[in-house]
C-alpha cells in the first residue's frame, strides 16, 4: 500500500494511541458498522510502521504533540498552577480560586495534564520499543528518536510527581490483557529516579544541534542535561524529605551541580543580551537561550489561549483575540523589583499604558494606576473625574478598569490643557506573552512559546546547589550574577550561604516570573505554605480575609498536590486519591 502524507500521519496516531481509543476509532472507520474488520487502509501496527528515517522522525511528532493540547499547555490543564504561587494574581474562578485547589474541578477532570503526560509517555514507550527493533532506520536517526522519546518521558514524569506525587511508572506501551493496565502507584523515591535515569540516557543520545532548526521543540543534548540538573536539585529539596532520597541529599546537590556544568561549558548555549528578546515570538525558535519549549501557533496552527489571559483588558493590539486581563503580576511581589530591572522595563515587560480597543466610550487610552500617580507626581494633572467604575479588589488584588474624564496640561507647567475620556487600571500586567503579529486573529493564532527550560534557569540551579552543597562559592556568584547583569543590576558579593540562599530564591522568582515555575519552586524549597498564607504587605489589601483568614491565598498542606481525575480513578482500581481530596 502506497501511504501518503496524510494517510502516514492518520495511521501513525493511531499506531501510537492506546488501543482502547483504537478500537472506539476502527468501528468509526468502517463503511458498514456491521462489518468491523481492519484493512490495511486504515491501520498499521507499530510493529510494522518503523520501516524508514522519516517515519521514526514522525513517530516522536506524534510523541510531542499533547504539550500544545487541552490537556496540556492550551489552557485548562494548566489552571492548576497557574495562580497558585506568591507571584501571580487570578481572578477567582480560576486557579481552583482565592482558597486553592479543591476536589471535582473541571480543569482536573476531562483536562487535565494527568492524560496529557501519560499520553506522552505511552507514546513514547512505542517509539523507544520499536525503532530500536527496526533494521530498516538509520543508527543516527535511532540515537536521536530514542533520545527524544526518553526526553519525553522524562519531562512526562517529572510534570507529574511534583503535581501528584507517587504515580504509576509505565515503561512498556500498553498490550491489553486481563489486567487491563491496573496499576497501583509508585513511590515518589522511585519516580524520581526513573526520570533521573530516562534524562542520562536521553543525553547521551540527543544531538548538540539539529541541521534545521525545529524551533526548540524538540531537545538537544543540552536540554536534557539542564532538565537533569532541574530534577537533581528537586530530588535534594524538601518535597522528597520522606522518602529514601533524602539521606543522599549532598550526592544530589553535586549531581545537579555536574549536570548543570554540562550545560554551562556548551559552546551552542548562551544568554540573549536582551531579556526581552527571550519572550520576542520572531526570535524565539532561535534562541541560544531557550533548551525546550512547547510550541505555540505557527507549529502547531493552534496555540494557546494562555497569551491573551496575560495581556491587559481590552488590548486588541497585542494578542490574537483581545487581552482578557484575567492574569497579572501581584502588586506585592512587583513591589519587590528593583526600579532599575529590566526584567519590570515599562511598556517593554510591564505595560503602563496601552489601548482599550472597544468600550462604549469608543477607544481609550488606559494608564496603569502607576502612570497616573507618576504624572500627579509631576503636576500635570488638572483634574480628574472618576466616572465609570468597572474596577474592584478582592482577594489582596485589583481587577478591571475604570474610567475617568482626565485634564492634563500640555507641557509641565504649561496653562494649555487636553481634555479625554481615559481608562484607569490598577493590575499589573507583564506583556511576557504578547503576539502582535497575532492581532486581529483568533485567541488561538498566538504563536508564543511556553518556555519549559532555559540557560538562565540553569545557572540558577546551578548557583543554589553550588552554595547548599560548598558555600558561596566565587563560581556560585559567577553564576547568579551572568543573570543579574543582563537585568542591569549590580553584582552580588560578601554574602554567607543562608543570604545567598534567600538571593537565589528572590532571582529564581524575578528570572522566572509568569512562566509556571514559583509553585514547584516553593514545595521544592519548602516554602509553599508560610508563602501562601502571609498577609499582603499593600496597605490597601492589609485587612482582606480569604476564607475567614486574614491572608492572600490560604492553603492547607493537602494542596501541596493535585487531586487525581475521577476519570483514572475509575479506570484504574489500584490507583488512590491524593489525601484531603
């Protein structure tokens, strides 16, 4: 049978589902659905798909494609997390809410990354079992394939125990029999250690670069030793604490160090000069940068509808379908920038002023409450006539925006005045995520990728396990002050191993905001809950109560995991909910 390019990729997913979903498809594919007999037509087995180079090449396609899908980074599945740090603020239907995360919750149920990741791995499993049997593909296109299913995986499990702890490791594609894929958890201990070991092989497999480009999506030997380096430092933290891990935490600590120092004396890998190029959806397939990332519209032809989330209220300029305003930066945790960071650099990461595209008073400017106090500051103001409140505070934070008739003088100190209708917004947007290339188009045309690792995350990891394990040591400063530098703040220096620690955590969160990083991060350092549960330090917020708690974001120690979907608990016997859920 002559396969075309579409037919080859028909029967490649389904060679690669699991075979329950197979079978609800072959009765879907029969003219007569009295008739359930397969043709050749219609399916392939994934012992006889692995003929050639571009079929193995197109399997691990297939391996890769639920990280941009709704149980993966499109939107729902990642609700979970998005909101649920010290950092980042969410309207309160989203983020399991004010209060966390609870039982039953729709983007933990049908979406959730629960199916995305075991999706990956199953997958995974058929091209790691297959090509490595096959005589007919090629020695370098099996190292590379069976490094890129590994790598997978790897990210697969690791995405997994640190949101649900203990889970089944499944490591052989799925052949239905009387146990029909029962299968109980597995320890954490344990499921660290099989992503530890998936990420050694994977590097030594991957390549340092690809002849073309593929726009980081998938990972090259460098990749694999920065997300080893990640998993080594978590494996050293408090989530594994009781567990058999923790008794090796040095050995750990120096694991993570080597791996990192892999990363760092690879001569394909450096920082942007500019942090702002790093988030630019026209240079970001090229970024020495960034190791891995999931890709966004122009690879997938979907993408996310995470950007507009992100992009503030009203914003047609900035985003495929209009920004929502649904996610900014915590007023609190703003404030703890230093002015002069790039990484906060007005209307270039942080938005002070941009456009309402549609209002009923036409299109109107809006400043960030900022802007506006700046220019009060400065004595251009006349006067200012709040009008249209469509703005409120709940939950330590501010949503919405108002309207107001502003005067301003022309000039400072100029009697020639400009009267308009303007917006006022008190949110905090970062413009990490903006696509103007997508404006006009729909909230999926986004062609933003999100970042899973990059170099400046590696040095990081790099500078804390080099101070837990020897001290601040000068390469330990080396480390940390490459990022501080391309921020344009001054180095650090004279600090002991307890202040270097609290540095390394406050320059993780201001490298990383936005990108789905801080709540790991605060289990890992054992900080999620004293976080969680302070008070604002915003005057305004000082009093709000959450829960009958005089906290931001009340959280109890059973919401350090996720609860399991009722959809495996059911199809799995063995499998247990997570405690409090």
């Amino acid at each position: 049978m002559k396969l075309n390019s579409a037919t080859t990729r028909r029967l490649v997913l389904r060679a690669l589902w699991p075979a329950a979903a197979l079978a609800t498809l072959g009765m879907a594919a029969c003219r007569d659905i009295t008739n359930l007999d397969e043709s050749a037509a219609t399916f392939i087995s994934p012992d006889k798909f692995f003929q050639n180079d571009a079929q193995a090449i197109t399997a691990v396609n297939g391996v890769y494609a639920p990280l941009m899908s709704w149980n993966g980074w499109k939107q729902p599945a990642q609700h979970s997390i998005m909101c649920d740090d010290n950092e980042m603020l969410c309207w309160n239907w989203m983020g399991g809410g004010f209060a966390g995360q609870w039982a039953g919750q729709w983007y933990n149920q049908d979406n959730s990354t629960w199916f995305g990741d075991y999706q990956m791995i199953e997958r995974a499993n058929v091209v790691v079992e297959n090509v490595a049997n096959s005589s007919a593909i090629s020695d370098a296109t099996k190292k590379a394939s069976t490094g890129q299913a590994l790598f997978a995986r790897g990210y697969a499990y690791f995405d997994l125990v640190r949101r649900f702890g203990g889970v089944p490791i499944r490591t052989k594609s799925y052949v239905p029999d009387e146990n029909l894929g029962k299968q109980a958890r597995s320890p954490v201990d344990s499921v660290f250690l099989q992503i530890a070991s998936d990420l050694r092989e994977a590097a030594g497999l991957l390549p340092a670069t690809y002849a073309q480009p593929n726009g980081r999506g998938l990972p090259t030997k460098a990749a694999a030793w920065g997300l080893l380096a990640k998993v080594y430092l978590h494996m050293a933290g408090e989530e594994v604490k009781n567990t058999s891990l923790a008794g090796a935490r040095a050995a750990y600590l120096d694991s993570a160090r080597l791996a990192a120092q892999e990363v760092m004396n690879d001569n394909t890998v450096r920082l942007e000069a500019n942090y702002k190029d790093l988030f630019d959806v026209a240079k970001q397939n090229t970024s020495p940068e960034i190791l891995f990332a999931v890709q966004g519209a122009k690879v997938n032809l979907n993408g996310s509808n995470i950007p507009p989330f992100t992009i503030p209220q009203g914003d047609c300029t900035l985003v495929g379908g209009c920004g929502l305003g649904f996610l900014s930066v915590r007023e609190d945790f703003y404030k703890t920038f230093d002015p002069a960071d790039k990484r906060v650099e007005p209307n270039v990461m942080i938005a002070h002023a941009w456009e309402y595209t549609a209002t009923k008073y036409g299109k109107v400017r809006v400043l960030a409450q900022d802007s506006l106090d700046i220019l009060n500051a400065r004595g251009m103001v006349v006067s200012d006539k709040q009008f249209d409140w469509q703005a409120w505070t709940e939950g330590c934070g501010a949503f919405g925006t108002r309207f107001d008739t502003l005067t301003l003088r022309t000039a400072p100190g100029a009697t020639t005045t400009t009267t308009a209708v303007v917006g006022v917004a008190r949110p905090v947007y970062m413009l990490k995520y903006a696509d103007p290339s997508a404006a006009g188009a729909s909230e999926y045309a986004n062609s933003n990728n999100f970042i899973i690792i990059r170099y400046a995350d590696v040095l990081l990891v790099f500078a804390e396990a080099e101070n837990e394990k020897n001290g601040p040591t000068a390469a330990a400063y080396a480390a940390i002050n490459q990022v501080r530098t391309r921020a344009g703040l001054p180095a650090l220096s004279g600090l002991d191993q307890a202040s270097f620690r609290q540095a390394v955590w406050q320059e993780r969160s201001h490298e990383l905001y936005g990108e789905f990083q801080a709540r790991f991060d605060l289990i890992r350092e054992g900080r999620y809950l004293t976080e969680m549960n302070k008070p604002s330090t915003i005057a305004d917020y000082a009093n709000v109560t959450v829960s009958g708690q005089k906290v931001c974001r009340p959280r109890q120690e059973y919401q350090e995991l996720l609860n399991i979907p009722q959809r495996e608990l059911a199809a799995n016997p063995l499998m247990t909910q997570n405690p409090g859920y």
